[in-house]
C-alpha cells in the first residue's frame, strides 16, 4: 500500500500577498499598482508539543520495515537515509501534512530545523501526532512555568479548528432530529471552569442562503436574532447614494440560542431540531459559531460541509381567490 503525501515540489513562499490596481484619472492616465507582502508563520517557535507518534492502519509500510507514517525525516548522510516520498521543508508544511492525515488521526504536529555550519539545513524532521499528552504548563523534567519557548529549533502547533461535517443528511419532514457536529479542536476542556464548548451555535438555513441569513420558517428549535448592522460606506456605495452615506446598515441574524446537549473536542449535539416539509424537495446547509466570543458575530459564522435534504409535502392546498377576503357579519 503507497501512503499518499502532498507534493512539495512546488516552491511555497509563507508570505501573503495582496496587490491593488488603482486608475489616476488626468491628461496621462496611468494605473499604479500597490503590493504588499505579509509574512506567515506556522505553528509556536521554540516549542515541544508531546503526543504519541501517528502510526498506520494495519499492513501499512512506509517501505523501510516501520508501521508509522508519522515521521518525515531529512537525512544526515546519504547512508543514513530512511525510505520515504520526500522531505518536509517547513514547518507549514508539515501542518498541511498533518490536515492532511487527519482522516488518519493526525491532531498535531512538531518540528525540528537545525542549521549545519555554513548554512544549509542540517535537519528538516516533522513528526505527525495524535491528540497531545500535553501542551501547557510544565517543562518534562524540569520546573519551568511553559514550555513555550524552551526547545531551540522546534516548532509545535495542531490542525487548529477544522470543520469535516454532520449527520444526519436527510431528515423526515417534521420529525424531531438530533443533529450531531463532527470536527477537530472544538472548544472543549475537561476543566470545567475553561470549558467553553455550551458557546457553540448552529443554524440551518437556505443552501442558497448566507450563514447572516434569517432561518427558514419551516426549520423548527432554532432561534436567531435580528440584528441591524453598521459598516463604513465603501466608495461604489456612496457614488450609488450621491456621496452622502458614510455608512451602510443591513439586517443579519447573527446572536442564535441552541446550544449542545453534549461536546467535546470533536463533536457537538444539538438536540429537538425539525423542519417542516414545502411543497417541493428542499436542501438546506448548516452554519457553526464556534462561541469563543459572548456572542457570535456576522463575521464568525462558518458553513459545515454538507447539506440536509427534506422530501417535498405529497399535498397541497390553495384558496380562491388567492388573496382572503374578510366577511363582516352581521349581530346574532
């Protein structure tokens, strides 16, 4: 069996870069280009996190004899050189590697680079781990208030918040449901009073819809909030309103109420959901806040992937004419 590793080959920058055009208007109009180059990092510096090495499903062979895939090494000498696709030139790169493998169980990541003398790496060594043993206070071995910022050439960090999806994906029309979030590194912690995971929030909306958008009058057990929102007027918007706006206000359903019934760090359970059924078959997506804040905000609000498929009604009714018509009666 040949474990898939991404290619490397392509040269990476690490850096962001954003550039603008912008038109000078005048006798010799010209377009000038603005750039900005933002560098990016990977990852705590000078950090260990400490976790069992990742190891592979049963039969699996990295080719040297070993049954991990958790180790990517860059060889000392030619003769010491271990078996494997290719080296792991970064640490951002061995964060995507562990993304990756998270299917595999891959929840966070070290790695080492050391420099020989006159430049040049002398080792390039990333390390795939399951769930850490350990990532805050204490030192192994030693009294030490962090272990931030301890280990010279080690960079530690996780897979971070990531989404991979929910069930179920069809529910029956206004049948209560119970909808269960799947994903790594959500708020959770066993310490009660750090345990931030009842923050958590969903919402079902239109496939069609924004994740700000009002929740469908068919979905049932989930409420949200209207919200007037204030942002600065871009210039397109105030040339459309005559230049006088200097802000824009929109409407946005961004504070909602259900929370989980259960959580931990990779699962979240929202209970006593229903949607009522339309006269055609309707797909709807989910939106999560992760809640870290008091209250979530437009901006905060993440589509899960996936969709909720309702069956369309076997009836329906109209009335004639389509708009009613009140009749006064008379006394009795």
């Amino acid at each position: 069996e040949v474990w898939s590793f991404p290619d490397i080959t392509v040269p990476q920058s690490m850096t962001y870069s954003a550039s603008r055009a912008a038109a000078i208007a005048g006798a010799s109009a010209q377009v000038v280009y603005m750039a900005t180059d933002l560098p990016t990092t990977c990852g705590l510096a000078n950090t260990q996190i400490f976790g069992e090495l990742l190891s592979a499903p049963t039969g699996g062979d990295t080719g040297d004899g070993a049954k991990h895939f958790g180790s990517y090494a860059q060889p000392l000498a030619p003769s010491q050189a271990i078996v494997q696709p290719k080296s792991v030139p970064s640490a951002c790169h061995c964060q995507q590697l562990c993304v990756d493998h998270m299917s595999d169980g891959c929840r966070s990541y070290k790695y080492l680079y050391e420099e020989a003398a006159g430049g040049g790496a002398m080792v390039q060594h990333c390390y795939l781990q399951i769930t850490p043993f350990s990532i805050a206070d204490g030192r192994w071995g030693t009294k030490t208030e962090s272990v931030v910022g301890q280990w010279p050439g080690w960079t530690s960090g996780t897979t971070g918040l990531r989404l991979t999806g929910f069930t179920p994906h069809v529910v029956t029309p206004g049948e209560r449901f119970t909808l269960t979030l799947h994903g790594v590194q959500l708020p959770y912690s066993k310490n009660k009073g750090q345990d931030l995971s009842s923050r958590q929030r969903i919402k079902i909306v239109g496939m069609a819809d924004e994740c700000t958008a009002e929740v469908p009058q068919a979905v049932k057990g989930v409420g949200c909030a209207r919200t007037l929102r204030t942002t600065a007027a871009t210039s397109q918007y105030r040339q459309v309103q005559g230049g006088a706006a200097s802000s824009r206000q929109s409407v946005v359903f961004a504070h909602c109420s259900t929370r989980p019934s259960t959580a931990d760090s990779e699962r979240a359970t929202f209970e006593k959901l229903s949607i009522q059924s339309v006269q055609t078959t309707q797909q709807y997506k989910v939106c999560y806040c992760d809640g870290k804040k008091a209250r979530c905000h437009e901006n905060e609000w993440l589509e899960v992937p996936g969709s909720i498929t309702v069956a369309g009604s076997s009836y329906s009714w109209s009335s004639l004419p389509a708009s009613p018509v009140l009749l006064k009666l008379g006394a009795t």
